[in-house]
C-alpha cells in the first residue's frame, strides 16, 4: 500500500489503519473500554459522529477525513469531582496500562474551575483519546487522518455509556439517510466478552 | 367644474393655513441656512485637513438646503399662494400660476409679491 | 480621494466632527416639529375636511400630505441615514486611528527613526544620527536590550567594543523593528484613509439619484401628481437595487436604518419581487437575507438545469472532433460542477420539505448569507443566528477554499467549530463559514500572491460591520478564525480596511500581511496564532513576519513541546525542525496540538481568553 512515512514523507500520506468506514468500529470500542474501565459510571448524555478535514500545506485535502467520535457527559455529572477529578487518574492509570502514549496530560486552573485535557496516542492504529474536561466533560476519540469512504459503506455502531441506539441522543443520523438500523435491545452497560477482535 | 362650487370656503380660514404655510416656510428657511452654515463650518476644517470628507460635506449641505429643504419650501410657498388667490376668488389648480397670485392677492401679502416679483416670467 | 498626513489625522477634532452629527440630528428633530405641525394646523385644521369639502380641497389636502411625507423621508434617509450617520461613523473610524498614532509616534520619535513620505506610503527608517551611533558602536539602550548587549559604560577602545558588538545584528535589529512600524503606520493610515473615502462616498452619492419632490400647483398638476405617485412607488426599488449593486455608497449599518425604515410591506415585496437585492445584502437582517438566498439558490439549480439542458442539446449536433465541441464539452462540465455543489450546499441547509435545516449537535438553524459560483466559488453559511447569538466566529478558509467544500471539508471545519463552542458555554455562538472572497487553488503560484487577500478585503470589512449593524441588543463578541492563507485575508482586511472584529486568530499562518500586531487595528491582546503552523516550515513566512513569532507581538497558543524561538528578525529560518508528520492539523502520531488548539480557540470565541494556554 503507501510507503512507510518516514522514507517518503514529502510524496505520498503514511499508511493508515483504517479507512473511514473501517474506522468506527474499533474507535467505539475504545469508548466502550473506557466506560468498562471506569467505576462508577453514570452514563453519557449523548453520542455524535463528526469529522475534521485533513491537510497538507494548508490546503484541505478531499480524499482524506479525520473521523471523530464524541461521547459528552450531562452537564450535572461534568461537574462532579468524579468526573473532573477521578476519572482522569484513573483512565492515565489504565491507558498506560494498556500501552497507550500519553500525549498531553494538562490541568488548567481558572478563577472558577479547573480544566483538564489527558490525551493518548495508540501506536499500533493511531487513533486518539482525548479526555476532555472543560466546561462540559466529555470522551473524544480520533482516527486521524483516513482514506474517505461513501456513505454506504459505513455501518452502525450502537453506542454505549446509556445512549439508547437510535434515540434522540444518538446524533449520528446524518450518516443513515434511510435511517437508522433496527437495533435488539441492548443492556447498555454490558460489553463484550473481549475486544481481541476489535483491537 | 367652475365658478364659486370649486372650492367652497371660508376666507378666515384659508389666510390662517395661509399664514401656517408661509410661516413654516421662514421657519425652515432660517433654520436650515442656520445648519447648513454649522455643517459648512465643521466642513472647512476637515477640507484644510486633506480628508475627502470635507468637500463632500459642505457639498451635502449645499445640495440639502437648496435642493431638499428648499424643495420643501418652495412647494409650502407655492401651495401657500395658490390658498392666497383661493381666499379671493375660486381658481382651479391647473388654472394658477404665480402671475395668478400677484395680481389677485398681491395687495394682501405685498412684501411676498414684491419679493419674488423678477422670478415670475409672467410678471 | 483621501490625502491626510498623518499629522493631519493627528490634529483632526474628531468630537467635532460628531457634534455636526448630532446638530444634524437635532435639527431633524425640530424640522418634524415644523411636519407635524403642517399636518396638524393645516391638513387636520384650518384647511380640515369639517371646513371644505370639494374635489379641490382634497387635492389641495392630499398635495400637502405629500409634500410632509416627502420632506420627512428626506429627514429621514438623507439628513439622517446618511449625513449624520456618516458623520458618527467617520468621527468614530478618525479617532480610533488616532489613538493608534498617539501609541505609535511616540515610540518612532523615542527610537530615533525618520518618517518620510507619503510617497505613496510613509517610510520609516532609521534617522542619520541613529545610523551614526550604530557605525561608531555607540547605540541606543532600547537597541541594546533588543540585542541583548549590555551597554557598556564609560569609554571603551574600539576594539574591545568590536569584541562586545560582534556577534549580534545592530542594522538588522533597528531596521526589523523600523519595518514594524512602518506597517503599522501604513495601516493607520490605511484604514483612516479608507474611512475617509467611505464616508465621502456615502455623501457624494446620495445626491446621484435622488428621489423626485411632488410638483407645484398649477398647470399640468393633474398629470405630474400622477407620474409622481408612479415614481414613489419605485422608489424602495431603486434604493435596494443601488445598495445591492454597491452603487449607493451606503455602510452597512446606512443599510441597516434604511432597512428599518422600511414598511413591512415595503419589505415583503422586496423579498418577494427582488430576493437578489435582499440575500447577499450586508447590513439586512439575517432571517431575511437567509429567506432571499434560499430561493436565490433554488432559482440558480433551476437555471443551470436550463441551461445543462441547452449545452446538451448543441454538443448532440456537433462535430465530437471539433475544438468547438471541446469548448462546449468542458463548459457543460463547468455546469454541472456548479450545479452539483449547490445542490450538495441545499443539501446541507435544506429539509426534504424545504424548510431550513437544523445543525442536529448544537440545535441551531443553518443560514444562509451568500453564494456565488463564479471562479472557486464563494459561501457564507452561519450555523446558528449572528444577529441573536452572544458570540460570533467567523471562520475563513484558505488554499483550495471553493464551494465544493461548503458542504465538504470547509463546513466540517465551521461545525466542528460550532460543536466545541457549544461545549465551551452556556452562551449562544453563531459559527459562520465564510468563503466570502476568492480564495486562492494552489500553493503555487496563487497563494504566494497578496491579491486574493486584497480583494477580498473590503467584502469582509462589510462582512464584519453587518454583524455589528444587525446586531439585536448588545453587540456581539465578534471573532474572526484564519486558517493559513484565510490568515493572510484577516490580516490583510484587518490592516488596510479595518474590521470590527473583537478577536483575531490565525491558524497554521505563512504570514498575515503586516509584521507586528500592532497594524492590525485590534488590541494586541487579542490576537492569537497558534504555534500548530507547520506552512511556515513548508514555504516560508512569504506574507510576512510569522505570527508566531515573538516579535509579532500578538499572543500565541502553547503546544506541549514549544518550538525553538530563534533570533527574531531572520524571518526565513530554513527547515531546523525535524517533522515526521504529513499532515497540518495535528493528526500526527505522538502530538496533541489539534486538540490544545481547538480548546483555545474555543475559550477565545467564547469570551473566556483567560483559560487559554
């Protein structure tokens, strides 16, 4: 496929692990873990599906995309010392466990509160987990930079953390233009038995 | 129609509106030259200073008080006439002219007929 | 044309200059005094139906009515719209660029620099005695501290001098920061010149088409009266369409009195007979320009349906061989590129049923401002109201930026945008993609080139002075977002026209245009450049000094792993950092930049700039 980046990085994008498509399975996983890991969970207030352009040089470039999925906490829960406070020690402690890079660990004090962005890398299929706790607190997870798909190739992922499948906090409608697939009911806390295929 | 039905009136009243009109009409005129003249003031400073601003301002002001204000003016004092000659005898509007007015209420507003007497072609 | 000197702006009474408009306005003020009471005693008293009543006396009745009505639209949209607005306008643009003087001159004079000119532009440069003290190694201590260098005291040999001096740049230092301040000069002048010829303009052109005055009474009235009402009738027409073709000289907030002084009806019909003088219109309401463009955009798919159609048709009877079917070929591809990118932007914005389109994460309606798809294209999509909205962002995009990417990458950006203000605060922030100029296709040559930057700038100098004329209640916290060459647009607009905006970011900047902050006509404090710029590394600051750099002076957003800052006046650095990243926006393995930055930027647009980092 493309040539490794270090022997041709000015010519062609390094090689990714996914395309678009193939991205959103394994990135929901991640988040799914993370509910998995952290005790206490009191669920997400919503899901969403987004995308940031990649670029080169300072121009977009169309044939590729920067899949970004975001798991927001309520309002109330973003507030709590549990959320704020606890849920970052324990995700350092259980990503570095898991082998992921931390890639920006910084508290920032304000008159009023105290934010936090913890942010690891995985190595073996570069995607991002940005623990976000500013005004709202919230999970974001990156593919970084992947090949575009069509729309119909991108297949459903029910969501976790709460979020009913398909529900009006699952804000992913956009990418099901005929809607979105019927779903079993799911115990929203259950997780797989492993994630060996996922990873 | 013609004769006295064209305008049914009672002179009284008509020289108040008269006097409305032609008084609304000196009122604006000074007060206009007095802005114009401030406006013209505030223009030469800001010419002597290079700015564009300055000669379009005072051409503003010019352009107000002759074409809009005076516009506005000229029409009170030609509506103000036409009521004058009313007053006296029953005139049709299309058939008034401003020799209409100095020959049948010039007597009654002198100053006015006089004043304006060399911009009537007619005169 | 404007020919102030600086020290004629200097010396300028601005306060008087707004006191003209206020005398203007309460001379407006006593002039409806002098209507009402031609309506009043005379309409509805002596000359009142209750004491005549014939075909004469209502004629005469309703000649008067006109007559008020005419002189107080005259109040109304001449003495007021456009004199004593401009007046305020002009005094307020004056004194903010003298406030800009009275910083910058005194730093010049301390400084020891010459101004000179104007030629076309001031110059400013070292003076002959500041030339001398650094020839006999003798300079100044603000050059010293500059360089580092403490100043020896008492007599030193010439060598030992040499020695000291040696390793550092005393021209090149002096003439970097005299460079500084000629931009800066030249923007306030710039922008001061600028506001002048506006303000001339909005004077001049008001008496090119003036509306007609009622006739006299007399002969011929019968016929006159009647082509009068005709032309009143017109009237509303004429305006929007002189404003909408940029003829009537009118700022956007002139538009904006103009607008309100509008009937609902006159309004109504406007919308509904002329939409393409409504929707692309700075200073009209958004709600409104959002319903004229909509249609705009059906009616133009329409067209271009039309005319794929036609293209079709004739290729079908030529000759496949022929250059002239070559030519009908790639016009007719031309077509249907344009059509499908509206259709995607309609897409986008427009429910199956034809009402507008929600943005679903931040529950706001997209709106539309503007389209073209002449060139690369323009658009100006809002997600959410900027009229209503607290804050307001306007991202402008850079290299590559066409209407294709409205409903692709550019409008992922502007909602990406939307989504991490939404997370940032309660308050409401409208996000609004605008490609409103002709954005450069390539790196080469095009985006080498300052002349899409200054072309676009008076479009976005209108851009900023709508949000603020449109405005309903206090005004918004107005921020403007570049990405790399959309920087040198900001910064370029910023310089030389003047925009209202609160903040300034630039993102991934090969240069704004001006070297120091301080040109661009914003407090300093509010300018911010983000160090995830990986184009200056790539082709150079070519639109000038980085705004990165500390020398800049502007603020910057701090990466985990801060550049090397290095002598500041060598603007070209040369590629000293090893990058193994491909590409810009912080999708590297092993950084976190994209996501620092977007809290930042989403801190600034939100009004909370003392959590940025």
């Amino acid at each position: 496929m493309n040539p490794p980046v270090e022997e041709n990085m000015n010519e062609q994008p390094p090689a990714s692990a996914y395309t678009q498509a193939t991205a959103y399975a394994p990135m929901e996983a991640a988040v799914a873990d993370l509910v998995e890991a952290l005790p206490e969970f009191p669920g997400f207030e919503r899901r969403v599906w987004a995308k940031t352009p990649c670029s080169r040089g300072g121009v977009d470039d169309p044939r590729y995309t920067n899949v970004e999925i975001e798991y927001r906490f309520s309002k109330e829960d973003s507030q709590t010392a549990k959320v704020r406070e606890q849920y970052i020690d324990a995700l350092r402690e259980h990503w570095l466990g898991l082998g992921l890079r931390i890639v920006a660990d910084r508290p920032l004090e304000s008159r009023d509160r105290t934010d936090h962005d913890l942010v690891a890398y995985r190595p073996e299929d570069g995607v991002k987990l940005w623990y976000s706790v500013a005004f709202y607190a919230s999970v974001r997870v990156r593919s970084g930079c992947v090949p575009v798909s069509d729309l119909s190739e991108i297949e459903y992922v029910p969501p976790t953390g709460g979020i009913l499948p398909g529900g009006r906090r699952d804000l992913v409608s956009s990418y099901f233009p005929d809607g979105i697939p019927e779903q079993e009911a799911v115990n929203p806390f259950a997780s797989p038995d492993d994630f060996e295929d996922q990873l | 129609m013609a004769g006295a039905d064209v305008f049914t009136l009672d002179p009284d009243e008509v020289h108040k509106s008269v006097a409305v009109l032609f008084e609304i009409e000196a009122d604006v005129k000074s007060q206009t030259d007095s802005m114009v003249a401030s406006n013209a003031d505030a223009a030469a400073p800001l010419t002597a200073a290079s700015t564009a601003l300055g000669p379009a301002l005072e051409a503003a002001g010019e352009w107000w008080k002759i074409h809009r204000a005076g516009g506005f003016t000229g029409l009170l004092g030609n509506t103000g006439e036409y009521l004058a000659v009313c007053a006296q005898e029953a005139v049709e509007v299309d058939d008034f002219n401003a020799g209409t007015f100095a020959s049948v209420a010039g007597d009654i507003y002198p100053d006015r007929a006089n004043a304006t007497a060399s911009s009537r072609p007619d005169w | 044309m404007s020919e102030m000197t600086w020290q004629q702006l200097r010396d300028l009474d601005c306060g008087a200059v707004r006191a003209l408009g206020d005398l203007w306005k309460s001379h407006v003020e006593t002039m409806l005094d002098q209507t009402e009471r031609l309506r009043a005693d005379v309409v509805e008293g002596h000359l009142s139906v209750e004491n005549f009543e014939s075909d004469t006396a209502t004629q005469v009745r309703e000649h008067i009515t006109l007559t008020a009505d005419r002189y107080e639209d005259d109040l109304s949209d001449y003495a007021t719209t456009r004199i004593a607005t401009t007046l305020h306008e002009a005094a307020d643009a004056f004194e903010a660029e003298q406030n800009e003087l009275k910083e910058l001159i005194p730093l010049i004079e301390s400084r020891d620099f010459d101004i000179e000119g104007p030629h076309k532009e001031y110059d400013v440069n070292l003076s002959g005695g500041l030339h001398q003290a650094i020839l006999t190694l003798d300079p100044p201590q603000w050059l010293c501290d500059m360089v580092g260098i403490t100043k020896p005291s008492g007599f030193w040999d010439w060598d030992t001098l040499k020695a000291l001096f040696n390793s550092v740049d005393l021209y090149g230092t002096a003439i970097g920061l005299a460079g500084q301040y000629q931009d800066w000069l030249r923007a306030v002048m710039s922008r001061a010149h600028d506001a002048d010829d506006d303000a001339a303009a909005a004077l001049s052109e008001m008496s090119d088409n003036p509306t007609e005055l009622p006739p006299h009474l007399g002969a011929t009235y019968d016929d006159l009266i009647d082509d009068y009402k005709e032309g009143v009738s017109d009237e509303v027409a004429n305006e929007a369409r002189a404003i909408a073709e940029g003829t009537s000289g009118m700022s956007p907030e002139q538009v904006n009195q103009w607008w309100e002084n509008l009937s609902d009806a006159e309004r109504e019909a406007l919308l509904e007979e002329h939409p393409e003088w409504v929707g692309p219109v700075d200073g009209i309401p958004t709600e409104y320009r959002d319903t004229a463009n909509r249609v705009l955009l059906d009616r133009n798919i329409d067209s271009l349906d039309s005319q794929i159609a036609a293209k079709e048709q004739a290729l079908a009877g030529m000759d496949p061989d022929s250059d002239e079917y070559e030519r009908a070929k790639e016009e007719l591809d031309g077509l249907k590129g344009d059509r499908s990118d509206l259709v995607r932007l309609q897409e986008h914005i427009t429910n199956e049923d034809g009402s507008p389109k929600v943005y679903g994460i931040t529950d706001q309606q997209y709106y539309l401002l503007g389209f073209d798809t002449e060139g690369s294209g323009k658009a100006v999509v809002s997600i959410g109201n900027p009229d209503t909205a607290d804050n307001v962002n306007a991202y402008v995009p850079g290299t590559g930026g066409n209407l294709a990417g409205a409903s692709g990458g550019l409008m992922d950006r502007t909602e990406t945008m939307a989504r991490d203000a939404d997370n940032a605060s309660d308050a409401e922030t409208a996000t609004v993609l605008w490609l409103g100029y002709d954005a450069p296709d390539s790196i080469v040559p095009e985006a080498m080139q300052s002349k899409w930057a200054e072309d676009g700038s008076k479009a976005l100098e209108r851009f900023t002075q709508g949000v603020r004329a449109t405005a309903e209640g206090e005004p918004s916290n107005l921020t403007l977002t570049g990405h790399s060459y959309g920087t040198t647009m900001v910064g370029t607009a910023a310089a030389t026209q003047g925009v209202e905006a609160d903040n300034l970011v630039f993102i991934g900047s090969p240069g704004v245009g001006v070297d120091t902050a301080s040109a661009l006509g914003v407090d300093e404090s509010n300018v911010w450049a983000s160090t995830n710029d990986e184009d200056v590394i790539q082709y150079g600051p070519v639109h000038g000094n980085a705004p990165v750099n500390e020398s800049f002076g502007g603020n910057t957003f701090t990466s985990d792993s801060p550049r090397e800052k290095t002598e500041w006046w060598k603007f070209w650095e040369g590629a000293t950092e090893n990058h193994s990243s491909y590409w810009d926006d912080g999708s590297e393995p092993g950084e976190a930049n994209n996501e620092i930055s977007r809290s930042n930027q989403a801190h600034i647009v939100t009004g909370q700039e003392d959590m940025v980092r």
